[in-house]
C-alpha cells in the first residue's frame, strides 16, 4: 500500500556503505504512474554519465547507455512503477543486459504483476505494516523526541489508539506524531486528535483520513500554500526559493513591510513548517531540491480541487465550461511537442485570456537537468 515504506527502504540500501562500495555505478528514477522508456533510460544515462547530452532518438540513447555500463556492476533502483507492460520493461533493459554479473534492479510497486509476468514472482518481498511497538515508538520519536511513552503515561493510551487507527503505516504515523509535538504536555488535545470525527471517513476519496487530520491542524496560510502545490505534478522536483517567490507572486503571503526580503524570510518560514510536517521532503539525489510523497500530493489535489486545476491530456474531455469557471490557477506539464490547441478548452473560463502562442508566462525551473519543467 501507499505510505508503508517502500521508497524509504529502497533509499536506505542504496545509500548503505557496503552497496556503495560493490556497485561501480548506480541510478535512480522515479518512475510513477506513466512508463517513459526514453526519458527514463535517459534519466539513468545521465546518472551513469554524468554528462546531460541530447539524442535523436531511443535507439542512440540506448547504444550510448549500454557502452556506458559494459562489464560494470551496476545498481538500478525503479521507485514507484504502475506499469504492467512487458513490452516496456523489455524495451527498457535492452542495454542492461552488457552489465558485468552482480548487477541488480530493486524495484518498488504496488502491483505484482509486471514481476509476475517476468516469472520473478519468488523475488517479491510483501512490505507489512509496523508491528504495535514499533509504530508506536515511531509515534514517540516524532512527537516526544524519546524511544517510548515511559516519561510521558498518561499520553500512552491516547498513542496506542492513534497507532491502531493508522493500521502501522509509517506516513500516516510519521505526520501524526509531527503534528502532535508541540502538544505533549496537552492530553486533551490527544484525547481529541484520537476521538476526531474524521477517523470514521474510510479513505474517502483516497484520501487517509489521518493525513487529512494533519492538514487540518495547518494554519489557514499553511492550508492555502499546501494547496498551490496542488498544481505540482507526482514526483515532481521543485527549489525552495523558487516555490517561495511563486506564493510571493500570487499574493500568498502577507506584505507585512515594505521590504521584499521580509517577506520572503516568512515565505521560508512557512515552507519549513510544511517540511516539518512531512508534507514535503527532501529529494533522494539533490537535498536542495524537494519532493511531496505520493500521498500528499493526492491531499493537496483533494484540498486545492475546487481552486486549482493540473491540466492533464487524458482529463482535457471532462472539463466543462461550467466547471472552468470556478478554477483560479492552471498549470501543464511542458513537453517537447505540444499540442497547444488542448489549451482552447479554457476559452469557456471566465475573465480568462487565451493566448497560445506565449505560454511560459510562468515556469518552475530547477537547477537539476533531469527535472521537468512545470509551466502554468
């Protein structure tokens, strides 16, 4: 399931010593929901390289790449695959195949069968939730800074029944403890937490009802950053000053004197909050980059729903007018081709302004040559 730990395991063994001495080269993508063989296999080329270098197609891309891994022991990690293909996977691998013996690929999913179909099935190791005492020392470590609730007994039945509620999932747990570390010398404000009504809402939407009460204990400027970030695409890469100046742009953040820089030290302050919380966290390969955990970007698109609009290709036949008039900010993925005549369904918005021939008004570019540009 989502939030058990998948990704936080893969990133412990590829940063362990032993792992890092026995591989000569090692790559990691991230590789959600849409299967891109060329741009992860670029992604990788550009790992094992070190050099960001343009090809004309997959074909060059993968000759390249596989004289880069010959005869190299060489370390894949596939974080968060949905594709069921065969096809891709085996258009993926081609070059791996000139690898030196002792090469692997860890790769982290929710479905099976993908693996299943590649006859590896026996490879599969079923992540579990966390037994009681250790999802409930991770809610002490979080929200006490201790191993244990021994110095704090009368908070440790309200902690037992927040770990039952969250089944052992670390993400939830993680952000509940977060949320209540500030408040460990308040039973009743646990005491609260642990009777909210919120808890008898069974993922609606997808949404855990835990993470729904982290979000809920935000400021309401906290609430309204969150939900900007609602326009970020999963796996997305973004700076934080760059996030800082767009809720800067938007007149997210309060003028509080006449000096930008003021401002945006608040800015800063409040991205640092929302890190806090683990409603972002840094990103695997560049620390000054971040990144919001699958499930937090299903809350924020959940919360900044009726504001905020990521414009997707397969979504565009479902917008309608009226629902186009409600939406205050939009933002799309650019790629290489695009076919700007999606954008003619927001003719129908109100107060709207279409304008195809310029549209990088505004754009999050990082400094990382894998990241993908987000414009909006």
């Amino acid at each position: 399931m989502g939030g058990v730990g998948k990704t936080t395991l893969a990133r412990l063994l590829y940063d362990e010593k032993q792992v890092k001495d026995h591989f000569q080269l090692k790559a990691w993508v991230c590789v959600s929901d849409e299967f891109d063989s060329y741009g992860i296999s670029k992604v990788i080329f550009q790992s094992v390289a070190g050099v960001n270098k343009e090809f004309a197609d997959l074909n060059l891309l993968q000759v390249d790449l596989k004289n880069h891994l010959r005869e190299k022991r060489f370390l894949l990690v596939l974080d968060d695959v949905w594709s069921e293909s065969y096809d891709d996977w085996e258009t993926l691998v081609g070059p791996f195949h000139a690898c030196a013996p002792g090469s692997k690929i860890i790769m982290t999913t929710r479905k099976h069968q993908l693996l299943k179909k590649l006859g590896y099935n026996h490879l599969i190791q079923q992540l579990e939730s966390l037994s009681n005492e250790d999802a409930l020392s991770l809610v002490a470590i979080h929200a006490l800074g201790v191993n244990n609730f021994d110095s704090h007994l009368s908070l440790k039945k309200h902690g037992e029944g927040i770990v039952k509620k969250c089944d052992g999932l670390p993400l939830a747990l993680v952000a509940l403890g977060r949320l209540l570390r500030t408040k460990h010398d308040e039973e009743e404000y646990w005491e609260e937490v642990l009777n909210s009504e919120i808890w008898r809402l069974q993922d609606v939407g997808g949404i855990l009802p835990d993470l729904i009460l982290s979000y809920n204990d935000l400021s309401a400027r906290l609430k309204q950053l969150f939900a900007y970030c609602s326009l970020f695409p999963k796996d997305f890469l973004f700076n934080k000053e760059e996030l800082v100046q767009l809720w800067m742009a938007e007149g997210f953040l309060p003028q509080l004197t006449p000096s930008d820089s003021k401002e945006e030290r608040f800015g800063q302050k409040c991205f640092d909050e929302l890190l806090s919380r683990s409603f972002f966290q840094p990103a695997l390969n560049n620390k000054s980059l971040f990144v919001m955990h699958d499930l937090m970007n299903d809350l924020a698109t959940s919360v900044g729903g009726e504001f905020f609009l990521r414009l997707r290709n397969e979504m565009d036949k479902y917008i309608r007018k009226k629902t186009l008039e409600k939406y205050h900010h939009m933002s799309f993925v650019r790629e290489e081709y695009v076919a700007y005549k999606q954008f003619e369904v927001l003719k129908g918005a109100k107060s709207s302004s279409f304008e195809p021939t310029c549209p990088n008004k505004h754009s999050i570019e990082t400094n990382n040559p894998n990241q993908t540009k987000l414009t909006g």
